[in-house]
C-alpha cells in the first residue's frame, strides 16, 4: 500500500497533484461548454448526451482520453 503522505512529497511539481477529475470537468465545462469540449476531444460521453456522470465514469476507465481531457484542463489554467 502507499503512504498518502508519501505520494504528495513524490509530486511536488505535478500541477494536476489534488486536483481531482470531477474539478477538471468543471472547470472546462464552465468555460467551454460541453459542445466545445467535444471538438477539442472528440469522445462519445462530451458529444452525445454529455453529462457529468457518463464523462467521469468514461474518462476513469479510459487513460487515453483522460490524458488528453487532462491536457486541456493544463493548457486552460497556463492561459
């Protein structure tokens, strides 16, 4: 098992560290919308009846996606 403790001084520099995935979708949500969302990552859950709960459990099981969803976030919060 892993020491939480441990994890935060392993990630000091990691700018996702805390920042959990429900945050991220709101925050681009927020600011771009769902239908946005979809052109800059073109997955089912942001452009067919897209809802908190369908991209969260979608972007859980799906690194690629979520890696993509997560660079977004980034280069929103460099602007």
């Amino acid at each position: 098992m892993s020491d939480p403790e441990k994890e935060i001084e392993q990630q000091p520099n990691n700018p996702l560290h805390g920042v959990k995935l429900l945050e991220i979708l709101q925050a681009l949500e927020d600011v771009y919308g769902w239908e946005e969302m979809g052109r800059r990552v073109n997955i089912r859950c942001f452009t067919h009846d897209p809802s908190m709960g369908s991209s969260l459990k979608f972007l859980r099981r799906t690194p690629w996606a979520r890696n993509k969803v997560e660079k977004m976030y980034l280069d929103l919060m460099r602007k």
